[in-house]
C-alpha cells in the first residue's frame, strides 16, 4: 500500500505515520494538512493525534536513494520509534528502515 501510494504521489513525495500493535504495522496514517512536495513532505505536526499506537513515519524518497535528510533526522527524532523511507522505483525492497536516532534497523515484512 506505501508502494502503491508512492508510485500514485511520484514525482511528488508521499508521507504518513505508521500504526502498528505488538510490533507490527498494520495501518498507514495520513495527517490532513500534509504538504507533499518534490523534496520533503512537512507534516503538520500540531495536527498529530496523541495516539500511541502511532510508532513512526513512512515517507517516500523520488530520486531513489533512501537516506535520511538533515530534516528527516529531526522529524524521527520526534516522531515515533520506527521511521522507513521508500525509495523510487518503489518495489517491495526498495525501503530502508530506522529508528529514532537514524540508525538503521531491520524491518521484516510479513
Ligand atoms: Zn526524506
């Protein structure tokens, strides 16, 4: 599904949080107010529920390389445990995961 809905934003960046319980992801989260843009998806985060089931971010890279900006490592550092950025031209490896200090972390798809 954050495949499908990367290919749809390309060249565009697609962004949302991630839902997950016991340590699986079940469900993507899209904020309203989300600008998607050619380099960055912002998040307006004062439109953040406060929901814990929230674990992280996933948003998609177009050039393909999958990562972390500058501006990426400040928003894992405040949003969630597990951020994964999807990297063009979008298959089912195409995805590098982290944790909130921008370490890589593995992530199995299940
Ligand atoms: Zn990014």
């Amino acid at each position: 599904m954050i495949m499908e809905a990367s290919r749809d934003s390309y060249p565009k960046e697609f962004g949302a949080f991630l839902r997950a319980e016991k340590e699986v992801i079940y469900e993507i989260a899209i904020l309203p107010g989300t600008i998607q843009g050619d380099h960055h998806t912002i998040f307006m985060l004062y439109n953040k529920p406060i929901d814990f089931s929230l674990v992280g971010s996933v948003h998609s890279h177009p050039s393909g390389i999958t990562i972390p900006s500058d501006a990426d490592l400040g928003m894992f550092s405040n949003t969630g445990q597990i951020h994964i950025i999807v990297g063009y031209p979008f298959g089912m490896e195409n995805f590098t995961a982290y944790n909130r200090s921008g370490q890589r972390i593995d992530l199995r798809v299940i």
